[in-house]
C-alpha cells in the first residue's frame, strides 16, 4: 500500500526534462488571489509549454499547404493482407495457428512510453494551442487599456478672416465701419489623460495678424505676430474623478487575461488527461488482443483434438466437431475486433499527440512501451479537497470574474455621482511685428493670462446611471453564487474520484480472484479430459465455455486495472494537479524574431 505522498514524490512516472522554468506566465501570479499552493506547485516542472501565441506577420492562409502533408502520408498506407471472399456455403475450419500478433508483420510500430506521449501532446496538442492565443489576445486588450494614458503630439493650422463692427469716430457718415482681420495660424502641442481622470494640455501657437489700416494710407494692411505658450488642465471633481475609476479597464483586461490564461490551462489539463486515459486504453486492448490470441489457441487444439477423434472413428460425432469449429471462426472475428480497436486506439493517441512524427493518416501504429500501476494508493479525502480548492482553475476564474465584478460596481457608484469639472488655464503671450520679437517680447514674462471655472451638470432622475449600478451589483452578486456553486461541483468530483479509486482497487482484486477461479476450472476440465471422460456434447460445449470463461475474466481484470490508473489519473485532474503530476511547467514562448 503507498500513501498518497509516496506517491507524488517517489512514484511520479512522468519524469524528464526538456526545461524547469516558470515562464512570466507561470501559475504564481493567477493563483495569488486563490491560495498560494499552485504557485509552488509550478517548481515541480520538466517540460517547459510554450504557450505565447504572439504571432508575426502571417502568411496568406492556403488550406491546402495544411492538408497536402496528411494527403501525402495516406498514400503510405496499404492493405495488410488480402481480403477473403464471402463464404457461400460451409468451409473445413482451419486448424492453422494464426501468427497475427497485436498488428501484422509488415505493420511499422513505435512503442512509447507515457512519458514520451505526454510530453509530446503537451508540447503538440492543437487543442491547447487554440486556447494558448486567448492569453496573448487579452495582454494585446490589456496594452490598448492602458495606451489611453499614453500622450498625444497634435498640430494643427487654420486660415481666418473676420469683420468687426466698432464705432469708429473719424467717419461721420459711417461710425460703425467694420475692421477687418485676416489671421493665420500654427499650433502644436501635447494632450494627455492622466490617470486621475484629468485632460492635460501643453500648446504653442503662433499667428499672424493682418488688420485693415486707416482710411487714406498708403498702408491698406498692416500686419503682426502673436506668440502664445497654453498650458490647460480639466479634472473632474466628482464623477470620473480617481485612478481606481479611470484605470479600470486596465484592471478588467488584466483579470481577463488571467482568466484565459487559466482556460489555457484547464483546457491543456483536459487534453493531457484524455491523452492518459487513452494510452491506458491502448495498453488494455493490446492485452485483450493477446488474450484473444490465447483463446483461439485453446480453441483450435480443442477441435484438432475433436477432428481427429471423429476421423479416426472413435468416441467424437459431428455435433462435437460443428461445436468447435463454430467457437473457433466465433473467436477469429472477436480476434479481429480487438485488433481493430487498436488501431482506432493508436489513431486516437495520433491525434492528440499532434506530433508531425507520428500523422494520423500515416501507417505508424503506436504502441504502449508502459505496464499499468498495480498498486495500492490511498488518498486522504480532506486533503485532496483543499488541494482541489486551493488549484481548481475553474476557481480563479471565477475569483478574477468577481474581481472584475467589484471593479465595475466601483465605477458604476462613481457614475450615480454628478458630473462637476474644475477648468484651470494659463497663458504666456508675446507680440512683435516678426516672429523673432514675439517671442523675445514672449521672454519678458509680462504679458501673462489666467483663468478658472467650474462646470456642474447631473441628469434629471440620473435614471441610467441609477439601472446600470444596480446591474453590477446583480451581477457581482451571480459571480459570488456561481463561485460557491462551483466549490460545490469541486467537491463533488474529488469525492467521487476518490471514491472511483478506492473501488477500482477493490475491483482489481475481485476481477483477479474470479480470473483464478476460472483458470482452476478450466484446469479441472481439462484433467478430466485427460483421464479419459467421455468427450459427449455436453462436455465440448462445457470445455469450449471454461476457456471462454477465462478469456472473460482475463479481459475483465485488464480492464479493472486500466480503469484503476485512468481513476488516478481523473483524481489528480480533479484536484486540478494534473500539471503537476505529469511535471509540466507552463512558460511563455518568445515572439519570433524577437532573439
């Protein structure tokens, strides 16, 4: 019997290296709202994931470069023997010992340790990849969030002509004749949010100023440069006022990034786990090929036996030799079934291998290079469940969601607050009949402009702002029943796995007692055989059944001990190990061209 910590250190059968960092996308930082645990669960690693899927600039998708590798394996593949003829009438049974084999002679195998297998599913697998997008996604959402912050160069120029009409006391017959401007101007500057809500502003402008000159001059114009330095803030007071409020998008994207992040994970958990459970699959059907093999030896001796009796003469009719010769094809065509099934099997280990080694299409067999754990584990129930709650990624992404919520509600109270904008502005001017002596007279500091207002406005009823507060709140509300629904769920799983664990061991044992059983049945029968019974149909039919029998018991107990590791391997996936356990260490994959 092996206690569970025995196990995690001494029997982890997923050992090897292919790197132990914890990339900046490592467990650590999503964990740290929900428990500490998976964050030193990340030191245990061997196989570094790359799952940055920042991509460079892509080449025009062509669907059929992706197939044309697929086309071409299949081509590869050929029939393994000839196909026999459907038989039209009844065919002497043959008593030929077939050398079939898991696979035929000219099959190529590879036979792969589990190790082997998840490594490369874990590097590989499609399904994984897909989800290892969303994170970088998200960070690209998390840049835009707080590229808002970012300053703004803008420059701008504009033409303008203007009339004044102003009393003008040299002209009786017209007092108000209108003056006449003609204004071009340049501005440059800088503009920024910053991150209390403000609107900052830092100007240049330059213009030039043309005026209509006094009736009978020789001048019809004169014109001079103004220089003016604009340096202009708007913070609100009430609403939109903070940087909890103005940096909340940050926030948002962070946690949802962190969330797909997690997603990543629970998804490559996912595929790792199917990817185990179909290898102990594989190892099942392989030892039911074989037992199979097995039984059709001890069929075709018992009718060879049969035959030979009833040529000869002696104590055998043909009900004796037909009931053979049945349980024979009978078991040729289960033969056959147990083959096929590993190669459908290996085909699904192909694919979630997603290993260009190994195409789906190709004539590859994978084979299990690994014999199944037959040994007692014992798992505490109170701690599994803590370490579930403490690395379950469904978890913290629920936490992150919350968070999220509680962020919104903030901004949602901030809104029901009237909006009231403080307005501040200096000005320095300058003015010369050039360029140069605006701004030498811009130097002198004496021409120097000020000015402060406020702005207040609030909605009648503030009914929108009033609705959408009170969604947030729901909102934040579901998140924390949809947290607590999800503890539940938790809890019931690791409950059940454990449970599943417990039983498939006690499944194992009863499986090997009644395999025994059988096997001391056939053994009786056959020395009765051998002390000369009388071989009657009765006694055929019931040998034929005790060698059936047996094949049932063996074929039973090999799938009681593939469910008993594929149990383990659920347990350590409900417990949200299952990284861990396979000694997988997440890392972020750099951008190509990047080193």
């Amino acid at each position: 019997m092996i206690k569970r910590g025995a196990r995690a250190n001494g029997l982890a059968r997923r050992g090897g290296a292919l790197g132990s960092r914890a990339g900046r996308w490592g467990w650590r930082f999503a964990w740290r709202n929900a428990a500490s645990a998976a964050a030193r669960a990340a030191a245990a690693g061997a196989i570094a994931i790359a799952v940055n899927a920042c991509a460079p600039q892509a080449s025009p998708f062509d669907p059929r470069s992706f197939d044309r590798s697929a086309r071409e394996s299949s081509l590869e593949l050929q029939q393994s023997r000839p196909k026999p003829a459907l038989p039209t009438t009844l065919q002497a049974t043959s008593i030929e010992r077939p050398i079939f084999g898991t696979v035929d002679a000219n099959t190529p195998i590879a036979r792969l340790t589990l190790r082997e297998v998840i490594q490369r599913a874990a590097a590989n697998n499609k399904e994984a990849r897909v989800a290892g997008y969303e994170p970088s996604i998200e960070e690209t959402r998390e840049i835009e969030a707080e590229a808002r912050f970012d300053p703004a160069f803008f420059l701008n120029g504009s033409y303008e002509t203007s009339r004044i009409l102003a009393p003008q006391g040299g002209n009786a017959a017209d007092p108000f004749d209108p003056r006449e401007f003609r204004t071009l101007s340049g501005q440059a500057g800088i503009r920024q949010l910053l991150p209390t809500g403000a609107q900052a502003e830092w100007s240049y402008r330059l213009q030039r100023i043309q005026g209509r000159g006094q009736p009978n001059t020789q001048i019809p114009f004169q014109q001079y440069y103004l220089g003016e330095m604009l340096l202009r803030i708007t913070q609100p007071l009430l609403r939109d006022f903070g940087t909890d409020v103005n940096r909340a998008r940050i926030s948002l994207s962070r946690n949802n990034r962190r969330v797909s992040l997690l997603e990543f994970r629970r998804t490559l958990e996912e595929q790792l786990f199917n990817t185990e459970q179909t290898y102990w699959q594989l190892v099942q059907a392989e030892m039911e090929v074989r037992i199979q093999q097995d039984l059709l030896d001890r069929s075709i001796d018992t009718y060879r036996i049969l035959e030979s009796r009833f040529v000869n003469g002696l104590d055998v009719s043909r009900v004796q030799v037909s009931q053979a010769s049945s349980f024979v094809e009978s078991q040729r065509a289960v033969l056959l079934l147990a083959r096929r099934r590993v190669f459908d099997l290996s085909d699904q280990l192909k694919r979630l291998m997603d290993d260009d080694t190994f195409p789906v299409s190709g004539p590859v067999v994978i084979l299990p290079g690994d014999t199944p754990l037959v040994e007692q584990i014992e798992f505490d129930l109170s701690d599994s469940i803590d370490t579930a709650l403490d690395n379950r990624p469904e978890l913290g992404q629920q936490i992150s969601r919350i968070r999220n919520a509680e962020i919104t509600e903030d901004v949602g109270r901030n809104n029901l607050l009237p909006q009231l904008n403080f307005t501040g502005s200096l000005s320095l001017q300058g003015a010369g009949l050039n360029p140069g002596q605006a701004l030498k007279d811009q130097r002198q500091w004496e021409d120097i402009s000020s000015s402060v207002a406020l702005e207040f406005e609030v909605p009648i009823g503030n009914r929108a702002a009033r609705a959408i507060y009170r969604r947030v709140q729901l909102q934040r509300l579901q998140a924390i029943t949809q947290y607590k629904n999800l503890i539940d769920q938790v809890q019931q799983e690791v409950k059940t796995s454990v449970r599943e664990v417990g039983y498939a061991w006690d499944i194992i044992v009863q499986r090997r007692q009644a395999r025994f059983a059988a096997a001391d049945s056939l053994l009786a029968i056959q020395q009765r055989a051998e002390a000369g019974e009388a071989l009657t149909p009765t006694f055929v039919q019931l040998q034929l059944d005790a060698q059936e029998r047996l094949a049932r018991a063996q074929a039973d107990e090999a799938a009681a001990i593939s469910d008993y590791n594929v149990a383990i391997s659920r347990l350590e996936r409900a417990k949200g190990t299952s990284l861990r356990y396979n000694n997988v260490v997440l890392e972020e994959e750099p951008v190509p061209g990047t080193r």
